[in-house]
C-alpha cells in the first residue's frame, strides 16, 4: 500500500511500452471549431521521470528513445465557431499552450497540457472538465521572415515568456520524430477524480523547421519542470482548419 497521498509507483515496463499508433477519430459534431494559424512548436527534452511525477494518476508519460518532451506552443485562433455553426468573437485572438505527450495504460496517446494561456473569456469554461486555462495578456506579431510571440498571465506576477521565431524549409519528409510530436489527436484533462478525453480532428500540419533568434520565458518553472535546454527543436506552422474538436468523454 502506497503512503497517504501519494502516487503508486509505475511498472517500469507499462511506461516503456509502446502502444499502437492511432490517427484522428471522426468528429461529426463538434462542440466547437477554428482555425489554429501563425504557430509554432518549441520542443524540449525531458528525463521522462521528472515529467511522470507532474502527471495525475492514471496517466503515462509517452516516450520517445526513453525521453519525454515539452512543447511551447504559441498560435493564433480564428474562425471559432460553437457547434460547427454559430460565429463566436473575437474574429481572431492568440493562445499559447505548454504540452506534455501521454497515453493512457494501453490506450491512445495525446496530449496534457501544463497551462494554456488564453484571450478570449469563453475558453475558460474549459475548466469544468481540468482544462488548465489560464487569462494572459499575448501578442503575436509578423516582421519580414521573423514572427514574435509574447505574453504574461494575470494574477500570476512574472509568469510569461518572449521569443523570436524563424521559419525555414519546409519539412519534406517527416522523421519518426516530426511525426511522433505533432500527429497527436487526443487531448487528456483530469477533474472531478475522472480523466477526461476530447477528441481533436485536423489535416496534419503543414510544416517547416524552424530556429529560435530570442526567447525568455517562465512557463516551465510555473509548471513545476526544471528550467528545459538551451538548443530546442522548432517546427513551424502557417496552420490547419477547419479543426473539430468533439465532446468530452470520461475515460478512467
């Protein structure tokens, strides 16, 4: 029996296993839809250990080559409609997203998302099912091949970041990694002592590389991960939509 209030210790074996890849479920009525433009995907490696202990019960760290990965994530929304059909304002406002991957014991993988920093009011409903929607103040702005993301939360002093963004060549073939951190159709939230699924459908991301000129930010720290390595791995997006996401179901 584990210690009160504690987290039972994982078989080693359960959290390297690597489960069958699945591709995006059907979304036929979606609770909401949107563009997701302008993005880009910061990624850092993790020990998979430190990762693991900031996840809720019932959820695994997903590994690739025995290492997690954090994703700082910044975009702008457009296009949001409630439903499938009913227009929702702002006609467009950015978001940023800090994201584990993770999976289910011999269920999908996906996504758990740290905090997501968001402009429009609405989005914080979201939180009645565990999703970590947080109310920032967030710019992003294009200057010649250079797009600058920023932002900083309210009631939250210091927690923020900037950073610069290059978009180079567009990413003609996918490597295994490429692939493993951005076709994910899952995202995972925790509330009322239940794990919650919502399911994401999109055409997969067009591509670029991507370098980083500038970037301070605080996220990781406000999140409880140790401060990531200086050299990430980039990917650039101009975007995907219509994306659907589908209602929320209780899963564990």
């Amino acid at each position: 029996m584990s210690p009160q209030g504690s987290k039972p210790k994982l078989d080693e074996k359960v959290l390297t296993r690597t489960p069958p890849r699945r591709g995006p479920e059907p979304v036929a009525f979606p609770l909401l839809s949107m563009r997701w433009e302008r993005l880009a995907m910061v990624h850092w490696r993790y020990d998979a250990e430190v990762v693991q202990r900031l996840l809720p019960r019932g959820l695994l760290v997903d590994r690739f080559e025995d290492r997690a990965w954090v994703s700082l994530t910044p975009f702008t929304m457009s296009s949001v409609r409630g439903l499938g059909a009913v227009a929702l304002p702002p006609a467009a406002f950015p978001e940023t997203n800090l994201r584990t991957y993770v999976r289910l014991p011999g269920g999908p993988s996906g996504l758990w998302f740290f905090s997501l920093d968001v402009t429009a009011p609405y989005l914080l409903a979201g939180r009645a099912i565990g999703v970590r929607y947080r109310w920032a103040d967030l710019t992003v702005r294009e200057r010649g091949a250079d797009t600058f993301y920023g932002g900083r939360r309210r009631g939250a002093e210091g927690v923020g970041y900037r950073m610069r963004i290059r978009a180079g060549a567009p990413v003609e073939e996918m490597s295994p990694l490429d692939d493993w951190l951005t076709s994910r159709w899952v995202a995972l939230s925790r509330a009322a002592g239940l794990l919650w699924l919502t399911p994401v459908h999109h055409e997969p991301w067009p591509l670029r590389h991507g370098t980083v000129g500038e970037l301070e930010q605080t996220l990781t720290r406000s999140a409880g991960l140790p401060d990531p390595e200086p050299s990430p791995l980039v990917h650039v997006s101009p975007g995907v939509g219509p994306v659907r996401l589908g209602p929320s179901r209780p899963v564990l």
